[in-house]
C-alpha cells in the first residue's frame, strides 16, 4: 500500500519504518527540514533500539522517503496516518492544534478516497473533530473525494519500539466504515498472522482505550509504590510481595515494580488528560488524583531517604547518580524521576555526579548547572561520592562491584530506586542498602 505518515516524532517513525519493513511504500512527512536531512542519512533524533537499521535499509530499497509537505505522496495515499504530538497545555488537556493543523492540511492535499488514521493520543471526540474539519476542506475545493476517518492508538513502549510494533499483544482500530475496516485488517495483517491482535470497535471507544490502558498501568505502579511504603513500616519486603500477588494470574507479574515513580511521555501525561476530560464533564477523579499525587511524592522518596542517612547535611555532599533516563534503553528524560532528584539535591546543596549511558547530553542541555557533573561511566560517578543512587535500570547497573563500593563511597550507602539488589549481600559487602518498600529485620552494617 502508499501510506503518507505526518509527524517524523516517535511514533510516526516507528510507524513508517514499521511499515515499510513489510513492504508498503511509506513517506513521513514532517516540517522540521533538519530533522529530514538527518532521517534520509539514516540519523534518528532519538536513540531507540535497532529503529535506525530498519530505517537505514527502507530508505535504501526505496520504500521509505521523508518529505516536507504532503505534496505529491497524498496523490497515490490509500491511507494518510496522523502521528503528531499531544503535549499537555497548562490545564492538563491534550493540547490537539497539531492534529487539527495536520487535519486542514490533510483536507487540502488528498487527491482521492483515503482512509485517515489518528495514531495521536486524543481525547475521546477528536476523531470526529478531525472528520469535520477535513470535510470542510473538502467542501470548500469542491471535490468528489471522501476521507473516512478511523482511530488507531499506538500502545508500543519507549526502549522497545520495534518489536512492539513487529509483534503488538494488540491492534486496536476504531470505525463503523467497512471499508476503511478491510483496508486496516489488509494493512495489519502481517501481524496478526493468527488472526488474534485485531480488535475492531467504534471511534469513540478506541480514542478512550488508549487512555484507560495507560491509566490502568499508572494505577498500577502507584499501588505498589504505597503498598511498598507501607511494607516498610511493616517490616515486609515488598518484592517477596510482587512474587507473591503476581503469581495470581489475575494481577499477574509484569509492571508491578515498585520503585521512583513513573515517567515518560505518555503514562503522567495521560493521567493528566483524562483527569482533565473528566472534569470537563463534571466527574471528579478520586482515584486519579491519587495516583498522580502517590506518584509525586514517589519521586522524592530518595532524596529523603538520602538526607536522613546524612542526617539532613545534604550541602556539601556528593551523591553519585546512575541513570538518567525514564526507562532503561531510551535517551528520554521527560518527567523522568531522575530530574526531580537532581533538582532536589541540587536545591539542598548537593553536588552530583551523575552517569547514564545515552541520556546524559539531553540532562547536560535540561540542567545547566556545574554542581551537577556528568560522568563518562558508572565507576567514575563513584569517585569521590559518599553514597550512590540508583534511578535508571539500566543493564550495566544489574551486578556492579560492592566490595569496591564500600572502599569507594565516602558514607557507605547505596540507594536503589529500582530494587536491584539483594539488600542483605550489599550490606554483608560493606554497604547500607537503602530500597523502595524492602523493609525487614534491621541488620547490622557489616565490616567492609
Ligand atoms: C507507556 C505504555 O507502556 C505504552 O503502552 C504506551 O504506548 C506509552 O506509554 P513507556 O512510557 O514507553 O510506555 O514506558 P513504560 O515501560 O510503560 O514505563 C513507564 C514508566 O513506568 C517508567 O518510568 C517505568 O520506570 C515505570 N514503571 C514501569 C514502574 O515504575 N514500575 C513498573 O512495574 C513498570
């Protein structure tokens, strides 16, 4: 099929790669002309894993090009994806002028029928929004052409992108036009080779499935992050906990990791948005609100932890910081713990010596602050420390050397953020283990 993608964003490109890989022809169009220049040499603005190989090799086979305007790829489009952003404006809402700009402009270039998908995160009514303001331009030039609008959510994680689109757990598309459903049952299916990923519902529906299952997640972390604040008061380990409850096939073992809240571009975001559409309907969100204020506070956890270790003399001190990103394996440090950390600990008038494999540069350009030192590994944020946090899961952090640990931080502690460790080992290595909700019997700190 031609498919024409606006937005070269995440999204968009993990789109149009995605899809190109399989044999369609694909143009991503986007109005930033550095960020094209780049893409057509194989430069992704965004470190993803394997994205730039099968960016690389489309745009090789002639499959995939990139372009500023929508002009001449819309003449031969069976479908045009809208792949814009959706940033949160002051109040908490979507912020939709992208994808209604993209919309007038979408109206203005189609050339035939063609289905139009909204990939965008939009709150519940948008698809119809954009129906109406394509078929005003279509009004006004007077011509026979009818775009059928459909929505389909994008449910692929940040670090993981490609397979999760290569090989999604579903495929949710939203249209009563039998029409556009066959075009987007023909477009899928080569992932959905039995027949099981695709679930075709209305508009409406699908619009709110994003949220709720972005909402859901949040619900999730954020149940576990109190239930782990609770655990240490109580003298209980929450990670026996996690095994425990997630062996009920009911809850289930993936995200129910407690640890220093939950960032990114979609999970905070999407709790804001829908709390916000609720609002705007006159319902309150008692339990939104929670997991959004849980989450807050969540991630300043550490850094109280930290200063009750130095018995509140946090000026002057050095913490050693591995892991800047949200997640492990992206360089994306929207609403990522890690910031508000470092805010807080700079504020208090510590120094930090930070490391994360990709995302220091975009910390360096968010944070300009020479208190805040970016370091070139893991043992280098070590030198000169006196304890060490860890926020970022990253691989390189799962085993480090804790008899050096002990010799090398000053005070002797480490903070996981992440509960990668067994607290009992790196105590009997020398350590004061400090994790989220890994209360148990006080053990006394070992020699080192
Ligand atoms: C999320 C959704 O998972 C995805 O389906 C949607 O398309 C976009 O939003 P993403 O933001 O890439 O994806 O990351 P995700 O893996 O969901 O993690 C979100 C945050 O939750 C991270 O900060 C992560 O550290 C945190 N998290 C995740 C936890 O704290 N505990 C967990 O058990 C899982």
């Amino acid at each position: 099929m031609n498919i024409v993608i606006i937005g070269a964003g995440y999204v968009g490109l993990v789109t149009g790669a995605c899809l190109a890989d399989v044999g369609n022809r694909v143009t991503c169009v986007d109005h930033d002309p550095a960020k094209l220049d780049a893409l057509q040499r194989g430069q992704v603005p965004f470190y993803e894993p394997d994205l730039d190989a099968v960016i690389v090799r489309n745009v090789a086979a002639e499959r995939l090009s990139f372009a500023a305007s929508l002009e001449p790829a819309m003449r031969h489009a069976d479908i045009a994806f809208i792949a814009v952003g959706t940033p949160a404006t002051e109040d908490g809402s979507a912020d939709l002028s992208h994808v209604l700009a993209a919309s007038a402009e979408l109206g203005r270039a189609v050339e035939r029928d063609t289905v139009i998908v909204v990939k965008s995160t939009v709150p519940v009514g948008t698809c119809e929004r954009v129906q109406r303001t394509i078929d005003a331009e279509l009004r006004m030039r007077g011509v026979p052409w009818r775009a059928t609008v459909a929505s389909n959510p994008e449910f692929l994680k940040e670090g993981s992108a490609v397979d999760d689109f290569q090989r999604p757990d579903r495929i949710i598309v939203g249209t009563d036009d039998p029409q556009a459903q066959r075009l987007l049952a023909a477009l899928y299916a080569p992932y959905n080779r039995n027949r099981d990923r695709l679930i075709v519902t209305d508009v409406r529906s699908a619009e709110f499935t994003k949220y709720a299952s972005n909402v859901m997640l949040a619900t999730r972390i954020s149940l576990m992050n109190e239930l782990a604040r609770l655990a240490e008061k109580v003298g209980v380990d929450i990670e026996a906990v996690r095994h425990g409850t997630g062996a009920d096939p009911r809850i289930g073992h993936h995200f129910l990791y407690a640890g220093v809240g939950y960032g990114g571009s979609c999970l905070p975001k999407d709790v804001r948005a829908l709390a916000r559409l609720a609002a705007e309907h006159d319902q309150s969100t008692p339990l939104l609100d929670s997991v959004q204020a849980i989450n807050d506070a969540q991630k300043r956890l550490l850094s109280a932890k930290i200063r009750e270790h130095l018995h509140g003399r946090l000026e002057g001190a050095t913490v050693a910081l591995w892991g800047l990103a949200f997640k492990p394996n992206t360089d994306d440090i929207r609403e990522a713990p890690s910031l508000v950390l470092i805010d807080e600990l700079l504020r208090a008038g510590a120094t930090i010596r930070a490391y994360d494999p990709v995302a220091a540069e975009r910390v360096r350009q968010a944070v300009p602050d020479a208190r805040l030192q970016l370091c070139r590994n893991a043992r280098a944020a070590c030198e000169g420390a006196d304890v060490l946090a860890v926020v970022t899961e990253w691989r390189e952090f799962k085993s480090p050397d804790f008899r050096w640990l002990a010799q090398t931080l000053a005070q002797r502690a480490v903070f996981d953020g992440r509960n990668l460790y067994d607290p009992q080992y790196v105590e009997d290595c020398g350590l004061r283990y400090y994790g989220i909700g890994r209360g148990r019997r006080e053990t006394a700190l070992a020699p080192a």
